[in-house]
C-alpha cells in the first residue's frame, strides 16, 4: 500500500475529509465571493452544515441576502457535494 493510499483511508476512517472540504471553502471565499465582498467580510466558517458570514457593511449584506441561493449553489459545487445547507449572514 502506498502512502497516498494510507492517508486516504485513515482520512476516512477519521471522517476528516468533509471538514479539510469546509476549511478549503473559507479559504477560496474572496475567489468565490469577489475582493470587494471579501474586503467587507470580517468572519467566514462554517458549522453543521450552515455558512456564517460576518460583514462590514449593511449594503454588502444587502446584496448578499438577495443572491443567497446561488452563493449556496455556487459554493456546493466547487466542494463537489453539499456541504452548505444554509447562508447565515451577520
């Protein structure tokens, strides 16, 4: 067995991928979102399931409760699976 194959079951064994998926959404957040969105955005995570985002300003938060949906949508598709069931904007 060689290394790659070790790390990916011991991955799953440790139910991690979804997670190291999660961390890879926050971090391509201002890709996703846009440099002005993410400038505005002072906190990203998600938890069970829902996307918090912290925002600057009430204009930004605005738009981003109008596009909802597609963010959502958008977002599931670049982890390949959905991973975010729902948009929490603060």
């Amino acid at each position: 067995m060689i290394l790659s194959e070790v790390l990916k079951e011991y991955r799953s064994e440790m139910n991690i991928d979804k997670r190291l998926k999660e961390i890879g959404l926050v971090n391509s957040w201002e890709e996703i979102a846009g440099m002005a969105i993410a400038k505005r955005t002072s906190k990203v995570y998600i938890k069970e399931g829902k996307l918090f985002i912290h925002l600057n300003s009430s204009v930004v938060r605005n738009e981003l409760f109008m596009v909802k949906e597609s963010l959502k949508q958008r977002l599931n598709e670049k982890a390949g699976e959905e991973l975010v069931k729902e948009i929490i904007l603060r």
